[in-house]
C-alpha cells in the first residue's frame, strides 16, 4: 500500500523535482517515508527561512520551482519572510506543509504546532494555498501549481496536507504528471500595433526586467534591430551581454535614465514591474510623453502603476519573437541608438555615491577572479553599489535582497540553493555583518550539503546603510552599532575555511584558493582602508 505522502514524493519526482528543502518534525515525517525510493535529494537548513532561501536560489539559477517541506505551524511562520521575498521577485516556489488533522482544523483545542488557519497566515506571501482535504485531490491540486510555474507569473505556492491525510492510502492514484499548457503568446493585433509604433519611432528605448530572462536572445535581437538603447533592472542584469554598446545603465532613479524615458517618442518594457527598488536611493515618479507599450505575462501588472498605450499580455520570448516578425524590413532603425546609450551610460558614474568606487575595486577582483561566478547579495552596501554597474557574463548570475520584500538573512542560504543548481559554477555571497548574522548557522548546512559557496563579508560591525541614513536624516544612531563576534573563529567552528582579506591582492588569491576548496570558505573584507577608497 502506498500512502498520500508516499504518492507525493513520486509525483514530484515525475514533475523534474530533484532536490527539496525541509526540517522534518512529527507532523511531516510521513512526507519522508516515500523519498529513499525516489532520486529527490534532501537538504535540510537550521531554520525554515533558510529552506525558503535555499529554494528561492536554487529556482533562480535553474529556472525551476524551488520545493519545501515545512512543519505545520512554526514551520510555517518561520518560512513567511522567505515567501515574501519569492513572491516579491515572482520566483516558483512550491511549499508543501502539512497541517493537524481534518476532525481538528480550525477547531481551536489546543494541538500541537496549531494555528488558527495556515492558509490565512500565508494569503499575502502565496499565489494560492491549498489545504488536500483527502487523497484523492493531491494530483489536480499539484498539476495547478505546476500549471502556475509554467504559464504564469511565478510565486509561492502553499499545498497543506492533513497528518491523517498524508498516511491515507493513495493506491490507484495516477503517478504521472498532468500535461501542462505553456506560457500564452501575444494576441496579433496588439503585435501589429506595437510593430508600427517601434518601427515609426526615432527614439525607442527597452525596459527590461526579470520577465525579459527567458528572451535574453530576442532582447538582444530586438535592441538590434531597432538600435535601440537597453535600461535593465536588476534582475535583467546580464540579459544584455556584458558591454554590450546597447547598454544605456540602470537604476531609474537617476535622471538622464528619467529624463531618456520621458522623452522617448517609444518606450517597450518587457517584464518589469518598474519597481520602487529599481529607483535607489528614490523612488520618483515616472513619466512618459511618448508612447509606452508594456509586455507583461500578468494582466494586472500591465495597468499597475500608471497607465500605459499598449498593454500586451504575453510570456516575452513569444512576444518578442512575434514583434521581430511583424517589423516591417523597412523599420526605422534609430541611428543614433549607440551614441543615446553611451552619453546615458557615461553620464552615471558622475550621479553615483561616492562608496561606489569603493565597491566597483572591490567586485572587480570578484570579477576578475571568478569571472562566470554567480553572485548572490544580501541587502548591504557592497550589493547596492553593484546593482548600479556590476555586469554578469549571464542571466542569472546577479541577484540579491536588496529588490523587491528586501529582506536581510537571505544571501547565504539563498547561495547553497545557487551552488546546488549549478554545481560547477563560482557562487559568491555578498553580504553584511549584519545581514550574515540573521542566517549564519546555514554555514553548517552548507557544510553538510557540500556547497562550497564564498562567503564574502562586507564587516563594518555595524547596520551600516541604516546608521548612515539616520545621520543623514539627523537621528542619533541608535540600534545600528552592532557587537560583531569573531566571524573567522565561527566559521572554522562550522567547518569552512576562513581569512581575513588584508588588501584587493590577498582577496584575489583567497578567492582563488576557495574555488578549489569542497567546503565553503568566509573571507572577510573589514569596511576600512585599504577597501575603502578616499
Ligand atoms: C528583516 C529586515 N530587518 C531590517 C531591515 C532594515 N535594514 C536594511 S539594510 C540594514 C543594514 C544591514 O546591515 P549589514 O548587513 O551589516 O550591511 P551594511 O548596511 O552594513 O552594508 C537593515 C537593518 C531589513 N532590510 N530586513
């Protein structure tokens, strides 16, 4: 006889899930009995935030829904903040919990691990939450999450499972999965439209956002073909290859890139939710005189915000591809696309804060050390400064907290998921002493999950953003001055190799030795001379 939980395990399985983050408790350990007889690698974290981190990383370097298994209750809320930052960056997450039993749902008596609704706690961090109220309901309601992840915007995804549902019989249930429809296409029409308003247009500009990854080849064709100049978000960063005379820069808040937007006589926006973390330190208003026509495959992200002329709901690789199509030979190519680009791009630096050369030495021994590394950031200094400029070899090679639910605890565990997706690759954490401190004991997940992710420490024994924005504002720090421990001696207590970086040419050779390293290694970077520049 095979149960509910075990029936669960195979089915994911048959959906290409191969790796799925959990602590098990009493009330989750029958998810567990099926998984010795499937290939799904478990990786266990020290705090559910980190199982919801890890699967976060891991779905944005293999494009594929990160998988949890979460105790009801505490489990629960302790994976919320992870939830929020998955939904905050439409990343697939499928979090499977399981709940008291059904005779005792809602009913208040006191159980163990009890909340008055699961599904009420995670209404505002899950597209939807789901409780499988018997057997019988488990392959319909994970072909719908599966359905989400593959056709629409991606987000968290809650499946709750009763304990006495878990262990019911699941004999006769189909094992395979449900065919799955693909992401919808761009109606005709509106492709037409949108052809001969960037084909008439003399100034166009793209937008591009974490929507436009999948169409990293007909971004780059379409910028091309119009001579249009590039703005990316931060999680469109290496869409455009790395250079590329394209690229106008990014951060929307700085005003040449706000002035080339309103000002264009046509703006596409592929994918992007124009989101206030993508105006750093703003967020301002934006405007557009000239005609804006939006991408996007959530219909209500296309009236979000402010209006636009051409909405066009559509996954972006087919929209784009239909528009290559529907330009007429004879499209205007702007000629003056690759001299816009660079007088946006040149006119930057000069905006930027004065800490961000101090950052740009400092990724630039990252860079040239590991250039095809993946790079995952926490919300810090170092982080902030590198959205401004630092550019990867390859989509999904630069993220970080500091976007969207900008929480802080994110990066290290968010990195393991990274190394586990793409094991032969460089993954770099990018992270404060004080953001490290929220999720430090993942080192030793990281250790027993042989990820050997580089853990570089941005150390100013501090909240240093948050001090430096109190001072600005004329506030006394307070609750910003930190007691730093001795992060070095932790680390090697973990397990990982740990140094302290005495300049940017002992940083590169600790760098050097950590990729050839089976466990991870911290290094440290202390915030003072020589990493800080004058
Ligand atoms: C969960 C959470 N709590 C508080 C904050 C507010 N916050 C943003 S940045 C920051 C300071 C982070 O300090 P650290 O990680 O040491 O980086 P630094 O600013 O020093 O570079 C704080 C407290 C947050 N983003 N997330």
């Amino acid at each position: 006889m095979a149960t509910c939980g075990e029936v669960l395990v195979r089915l994911l399985e048959a959906y290409g899930v191969d790796t799925v983050f959990g602590i098990p408790g009493v009330h989750t350990v029958e998810l567990y009995r099926g998984l010795p007889a499937t290939r799904i690698r478990h990786v266990t974290p020290r705090h559910e935030q980190g199982a919801g981190f890890m699967a976060d990383g891991y779905a944005r370097v293999s494009g594929k829904p990160g998988v949890c298994f979460i105790i009801t209750g505490p489990g629960m809320t302790n994976i919320l903040t992870a939830m929020g930052q998955a939904y905050g960056d439409s990343v697939p997450m499928l979090v499977i919990s399981s709940v008291n039993r059904t005779e005792q749902l809602a009913m208040g008596q006191g159980r163990l691990h009890e909340l008055r609704s699961q599904q009420a706690v995670v209404a505002g961090v899950a597209a939807f939450s789901h409780t499988v109220l018997h057997p019988n309901q488990l392959p319909e309601v994970l072909a719908r999450a599966f359905a989400l992840f593959a056709s629409t915007r991606p987000r968290p995804v809650h499946i709750e499972i009763p304990i006495d549902v878990i262990t019911a019989p699941g004999d006769g249930l189909p094992l395979e999965p449900r065919p799955l429809p693909g992401p919808p296409g761009p109606d005709p029409a509106a492709i037409a439209r949108a052809a001969e308003l960037l084909a008439g247009a003399t100034t166009p500009l793209l937008v591009i956002g974490g929507g436009a990854v999948p169409a990293a080849k007909e971004v780059l064709a379409l910028a091309e073909r119009l001579g249009a100049p590039v703005i990316n978000t931060v999680n469109a960063k290496g869409v455009l290859p790395p250079g590329h005379a394209l690229h106008a820069g990014e951060n929307m808040a700085w005003p040449p890139l706000r002035e080339a937007l309103r000002t264009a006589d046509a703006v596409l926006a592929i994918g992007t939710e124009f989101g206030e973390t993508e105006m750093y330190p703003g967020p301002l208003p934006l405007r557009f005189d000239g005609k804006l026509i939006r991408i996007d495959i959530d219909p209500e992200q296309l009236v979000r915000g402010f209006s636009c002329d051409l909405p066009i709901v559509s996954d972006s690789r087919q929209a784009l591809r239909a528009l290559l199509d529907a330009l007429p030979a004879s499209a205007l190519r702007s000629s003056d696309g690759v001299s816009r680009a660079r007088a946006l791009r040149e006119a930057l630096p000069a905006l930027w804060w004065p800490a961000v050369r101090t950052h740009q030495r400092l990724l630039g021994v990252v860079q040239e050390a590991l250039p095809e590394a993946i790079l995952v950031g926490d919300s810090t200094q170092p982080v902030y400064a590198g959205n401004q400029f630092f550019q990867p070899a390859a989509p999904r090679s630069w993220f970080n907290s500091s976007t969207g639910y900008g929480t802080l605890g994110y990066a290290l565990p968010a990195a393991v998921g990274a190394k586990l997706a793409a094991p032969d690759r460089p993954v770099v954490v990018l992270v404060g002493d004080g953001g490290l401190q929220y999720t430090l004991p993942e080192l030793a997940a990281a250790v027993e999950a042989a990820t050997p992710v580089i853990v570089l420490v941005w150390n100013n024994r501090a909240y240093g953003e948050i001090r430096t924005y109190m001072q600005d504002n004329g506030i006394a720090p307070i609750g910003v001055d930190l007691y730093t421990p001795d992060l070095l001696a932790i680390a090697r207590g973990y397990g990982c190799a740990a140094d302290r970086a005495r300049d940017h040419g002992h940083l590169a050779e600790l760098l050097a030795a950590a990729r050839g390293r089976e466990r991870p290694s911290l290094i440290e970077g202390m915030e003072e001379p020589p990493f800080v520049l004058e």
